[in-house]
C-alpha cells in the first residue's frame, strides 16, 4: 500500500494508518489513551531534547530512520548525565511512502526505545506532497539528579579525554549506501546508556560528555575547548579507527575527526577517575574500543600529535559535510 | 535569501542560520548553551506533547505555521490541565525556502510562546530538497497539579458541555487562501491558557477538555461520548458561528461541526459549576463568545436537537477533511 494525501487528512484513513501501523509497533496504557497529551511521573530536575532525522537512505547497513531517530535522542539525553525515560514520536510523511516500510521502520523504532529503555508517550502523523519520504522528530525527556552538573563549560586541565569507540562507521556507511559503493561498513547508531549509567553509578567525575555526531571529533573537541576556555591535546595513534574506515577515507580524502558517527561519545573525566571509566566503558555493549586519547590543558584549541611526531591543530569542520546523514 | 541544502549539512552555514534567525527571535540562557540537552527545573507530574505542522499557505489572515505550531502544542498541553512551561521548536527546511518568510515565522513564534508563557528550551533545524516548504514540530511539557485529573474518559450524566467560542474560523480561513477566495474570515489560532488557568484556579470542576481542530466538534463529542459510556446532546441553536463563516459553509456544503479550529476548546464540567465556568470564560481573552451547548445524558453517542426542533446524530469525521489545516 502507498500513502495517499487521504491518509493524513485527519479522517478515517489517518485512524487506520495509526492503528495498523503506528499502533501495532507501539501500545502502551499512556499512548493507548490518545489524549491530547500525555500525564506520566516527572521529577524535579529534567533534561528535554528535540531532534529531527531526515536520513537518505532510509533503511542502511546496521540501521533505519527510525532506530537512528531514538539512538540520536536518547544520546543527547544521557550526554548531561539524565536518565531517559520518555519519548515522543512524530512522522511526516510525503505522499507516495511505502506502507510496509513504513511498518519496519515503526518497529524498528520500537525496539530501539525498549532497549534504550525509553516509553514512547506521544505521537503525530502528518502527511504531504511530495516523492516518499519520511522524516522522523523525536523529543526526550529525562530525570536529572539534583547533584548532576555535566556540561561543556566544566572542562578542566588534567581532565582525560576518553573516546567511546571507533569514529566514523555511520557517516561513512551513509555514504557508502548513496554512492552504490559495496562494502561491510556498518551504521553505528546505538543508545548509549549503559556505558553512561554504569559511569555515574560508580561515581565517575564526569566534567563533560557529547555524542559525535554531524560535525564529528574535530567539532565537538572544538565547541569543549571554546566554552571552557581550555586546550585538548589528543594522539592521532590513540584514535580508534577500524582499517575497512580508513580504507574508504584515504580513497575519498575524508577525515576521520570531521565524520559523524551515531554510537560514540566523548566523556571528559577527571584524571583520577581515568582508568576506571576506560574500564567501564570497554566493559559496556558498544564500548569495546574505548579509548583515552588525550588530556586538557591550560591552552587553547584542540591540537593533535601525529603519527609521525608533528602536531597540528584540529579545527570544527568548517566545509560542509553529507547532507541528511542523520 | 533562499535556503539551499549547504545550510543543512551541519557546517558553517547552519550555524550561520541558526545564529542570524533563529537565535535573534529566541534567545534565553538555557537555549543558548547549546547543549544537546537542555536541563530545566520538572515537578512530580509533567504532561508531554507533540505535533508537526505541515500548514499551507504557511502565512494566513489570523495567523502563521510558527503562531500556530506554539498554540497547537499549547492548547494540548492545557486540556489535561497542564500549565504549559517548556517547548522545543524543530524545523525541517525545504531548499529554496525564503530566508525572510523563515524570520517572519520564528519571530511569529517567539511572540506567541511568550504570550503563552512558554520557554523555547530546545531546537532543531534540518534542511531537505523540495521547493521552498517549512515544517515545524513543537513538543511540549507541562507541570500538572498532584490532584489533577483531567481526561476524556471522566465526562459523567449531567455534566454541562461548554463552547468556547465560534466554530471554523481556522478551517474556513485556510480554504478561502487555498481557493483565493476575498472575505474577512481570520484564523482563531490563539493560545487558551488565561480561560483554563481561570477556570483551574477559581476550582471549577472540569471533567473533560478538548481542543476543536482537525475533525471538528462533532469529532470530539464522539470521541468523548465513546469513551466516556455516556450520551451527548447539544442544541443547534446554542452553537455559536459568526454569520460569515456560517455563509462560507453554506456556498461550499461545509457543516461547520466538522471544522477545525485552532484557538477554541469544549470543557465538560460539573453542572453545579456551569454557569461560573462560562462567565470565566466569557471573561477571558478569546473566550467571548462562550456558550453553553448541551448535557451530557446516561445515553450514548452525540444528538443534537435541530433549529428546526427536529433531532440529529451527530457523527465524527467520515469523509477526508481539507488535508494540511495544521
């Protein structure tokens, strides 16, 4: 079946296309009473986060729109240290979009918020003119502890700098898919909470956290060093990357610090607390690669120690990256 | 200045969007961080919701996409009881769109977020191909008092069934753009906070609240009527229409119980509290021309007693509304 501009005139096919799709992916008592919104526990320091994800593909080597649309969320959720707990869910869908993708992609999305550990509260279906697309807004709230302060502002020097994992894998699956080329690159998109939660349940000193994301290392290390008036020197040897990535890399003259990733994350910890949290993490599903790949200094900028000995500065991106990667 | 895909791609140009529109039209110290999440004070009972906006023409008499995307989310807030403190504002950006329009709508949306009494906390922008469209999604979150409990399911025999206002305005409004059609008929999109927080604080008994927009009255009534086991009646007579959307229907075969509105609400309340809820109501911005309209009856379904003194059943939406009304 393909979606008509019918289905989102707000009658009876709307109800069916929510009810056979929407619903059938995800029931819950609070979505199930389809009030105007939705009445659930709160609590008094929360985290609130929007994202859109107008991905192309939108079904690609380890992922889909929607496990990436609950991914990207949650992550930002857990970067200040909240633990996620709701979620919401709007599609807009041009006309044309096919209904059992449509279907896989609903239930793709639920599955990702099961594990992630988050309640899909509210929901919306738009529809509109256009060629078969779907764009996906996801919000998420969370509960903040009273004593939780993480930001990029709380940067120090002496702090580590601990990489999650290996950089790269979704910008360059995205465009593997785009430009026809066959490989094994897989998306990385992944919920990151357990390696977050088991670190602040062990009392980890984490200054900082940010998901890599549109921008890549490079931009994130970047917007750290500015608001917090600090240096980051990282080692070009210490970053994690797999070979099959720096392989599609050096063919396309892509850098690995400018690439967005959609499972990794930055933490910056104080230094006594360093191994531990490399531990942890490398412990945690998805943090096998872990890594600490550099320390913040009292300067200024993000400079790198290269693999042949020399140093050279990191800048944001500042060209323009993949459109529509996330 | 027109969007092209570069102000999409996370780069320079993105930032430069979002730092010369839209943060000159929202600017507050949570938003300004930049974080991936923003971390607000919450309350032991929080109301979420969320919607997209997909409105054509994007700009209307009464109203706009960015008016309406704060209002729509608002309202839905208010009907269960909520006072309405945090929005996000996520826009997904057709290339070609007009820079100048995407000013006029974020500054259009800034202005009723505050007379609304809501925080902008969190954004999002994402550029797709297409020609020159804007979609906006705002998700809400409320703080809802320990004792509320406000919801579709609580309309009991007896209850009063009270119309804040006029019917189809916002419905009649976008089809006279649409078809080009010269009148006077403005869109009532209007956030309805001061008639709720006057009813809630004054302690009028309210069962049921709704806002009347895509499907209409008729829509909600049955709605509430099913889930409620109960039988709604309303009175032709009692239903207020201004004459020049009543004329507009008439020409067009439109019944304006099935029309969207976007700034006007049914409240079912206790009858002991009926009469002081109107006046309430009466007395609020937006809410002049309120009425009481029917009772709520230990039948089922929704009656409603004709002009002509005969007796109707009042259905939801059958046929496919005008699609893309919000």
């Amino acid at each position: 079946m393909k979606i008509t501009m019918a289905h989102g005139s707000g009658g009876r096919q709307t109800a069916q296309l929510i009810d056979e799709i929407f619903k059938k992916a995800n029931s819950n008592p609070v979505l199930d009473m389809m009030e105007d919104s939705a009445v659930v526990a709160g609590d008094t320091k929360i985290a609130i986060t929007t994202d859109s994800f107008v991905v192309t593909p939108l079904i690609f080597k380890g992922g889909d729109i929607g496990s990436l649309a609950v991914c990207g969320t949650v992550n930002d959720l857990l970067m200040r240290g909240a633990v996620p707990k709701y979620i919401t869910s709007a599609y807009i869908i041009e006309e044309g979009a096919d209904a059992e993708l449509l279907t896989k992609i609903a239930a793709s999305m639920a599955e990702t918020a099961k594990e992630a550990g988050v309640t899909v509260v509210a929901g919306d279906t738009k529809v509109i003119e256009g060629n078969g697309g779907i764009y996906i807004n996801t919000t998420g709230v969370g509960f903040v502890n009273e004593n939780t302060d993480i930001k990029s502002a709380n940067c120090k020097n002496g702090d580590v700098i601990i990489l999650s994992g290996t950089l790269g894998e979704h910008h360059a699956a995205i465009l593997s898919e785009r430009m026809g080329v066959k490989n094994n690159i897989q998306s990385d998109c992944a919920p990151l909470g357990e390696m977050v939660q088991n670190m602040m349940n062990t009392g980890i000193e984490i200054h900082a956290m940010r998901d890599i994301t549109r921008g890549g290392l490079g931009t994130v290390l970047n917007e750290f060093a500015n608001v917090s008036n600090c240096g980051f020197e990282i080692a070009e040897e210490k970053i994690p990357v797999t070979p099959e990535v720096e392989g599609f890399c050096k063919i396309l003259g892509l850098d690995p610090l400018h690439m967005g990733n959609e499972g990794k994350m930055i933490a910056v910890v104080a230094e006594k607390d360093a191994e531990k949290a490399v531990q942890i993490i490398r412990k945690s599903k998805y943090g096998e690669n872990a890594a600490i790949i550099g320390t913040v200094t009292d300067g200024e900028g993000v400079t790198m120690l290269t693999r042949l000995g020399g140093r050279r500065t990191v800048t944001e991106l500042y060209g323009e990256g993949l459109p529509r990667i996330c």
